[in-house]
C-alpha cells in the first residue's frame, strides 16, 4: 500500500464513464486525448517521486 497512487474521486468517476463506454468509443476518446497532448493543449502533470 505503500506504493500505490492517489486517484482523486473526479479521476475515479472519469475512468468508470470511460470504461462504460463502447470500445469505439473509448477508441475515439484516447485518440482525441493523444492528438490534444500532441499539440500541446493538455500537458500531462507531472508525477512526484517520493
């Protein structure tokens, strides 16, 4: 337990819709996200290694 990340409750519903959805859909989400990162929209957080 030491080990394990904090997933913050927003995340958690976030990753219950996403597994909800079809695996199209989930497809067109993850390729959406990739290209926002990619242009430089959405910058990943930075993890804290402790």
């Amino acid at each position: 337990m030491l080990n394990t990340r904090k997933l913050t409750l927003e995340r958690q519903f976030f990753l219950d819709d996403f597994d909800s959805l079809s695996a199209e859909a989930q497809r067109q989400v993850t390729d959406l996200v990739a290209g926002l990162k990619a242009s430089g929209v959405i910058i990943p957080p930075q993890i804290d290694a402790k």
